[in-house]
C-alpha cells in the first residue's frame, strides 16, 4: 500500500495517526534513536486503511503487540520544520490500550525496533515528568495530564 505522505515543493505532508497509553501514571513514547525528541506511537496512515486499522497495523509491525483502539482525543494540525522539509501534519490521536497479557507494558527497559534505516526507542516516561524531555507535539506535555473527555481540534505551530 501506499502510505499518504507526499511532498509539495519544500513543504511535506503527512497523515499520522498515534496511540496513547498510559499505566501507573506513565504514558508510552518513542523516539528514533540518533535523534532527542520524542513523540507518540503510531505512524502514518496507508491509502484505503482506516485510522484504526492503521493505528492497529503500525503497534504490530513496531512492537508485535495488538492493541485496542480507544476514542479519538485530539485531531491536531500541525506545522514545523522537519531535517530536509517543512512539514504540515494532520495527526489523529486516540486512546490505546494493550491486551492484558501484553508484554510492553510491564517494560521496565526501553524497547527497540527497527525504522527504515534506524532504530526506534520506545520507553514508558511518567506523566510528572515530561516537562524534562522535548516531546512533539508540544501541547502533548500538558495534555497527555489532562486528557479531554471530548475531541478536540488542535492547530499547532501556526
């Protein structure tokens, strides 16, 4: 399939979907190893696949582990400089939640996978403590302590 990401000139667009969760007060993240911020798990969409579905997709491919798909929190908007390109995002983030003998949650060390060319650092950070780490996006350091309890439209970075 072909994943919905394509470049306009120097601008890229990218359709992401990404999983929160969270156990004992910690929430789940990631980060590409050679880089120092992090962000949510998920990945982008494919062309025909649903949100869950890829949502779903993307937790096996990375961790092996199939998940449950909770509610739609946040639909964000996002603009920022990326590496090669500016990026302009639209990401849909849902509550997730891992089967009950699932192995991710009990890590108590980080956890690899393998991107591309790169590896993958996944790691359970406590929510008290995400003011001491470059997490994006940013509205996510306060959020992800108070999740909504309706959808809410996110424009970040305009």
């Amino acid at each position: 399939m072909t994943m919905i990401c394509f470049d306009v000139e120097d601008t890229r667009f990218n359709y992401r979907v990404a999983g929160i969760a969270i156990h004992d007060g910690r929430v789940l993240l990631n980060r590409f190893e050679r880089h120092d911020h992090w962000f949510l798990p998920g990945g982008r969409v494919e062309m025909g696949e649903t949100s869950h579905e890829a949502l779903q997709r993307e937790m096996q491919e990375e961790l092996a582990e199939q998940v449950q798909v909770g509610r739609l929190l946040w639909i964000a908007e996002s603009f920022f400089p990326g590496f090669e390109k500016t990026y302009h995002e639209l990401a849909l983030y849902y509550a997730m939640d891992f089967s009950p003998d699932a192995a991710v949650p009990r890590a108590t060390e980080p956890l690899f996978a393998t991107e591309g060319d790169g590896r993958v650092l996944f790691q359970w950070w406590p929510l008290a403590q995400l003011e001491q780490i470059t997490l994006y996006p940013p509205f996510l350091v306060d959020g992800l302590r108070n999740l909504p309890e309706q959808t809410i439209h996110v424009l970040d970075g305009r």
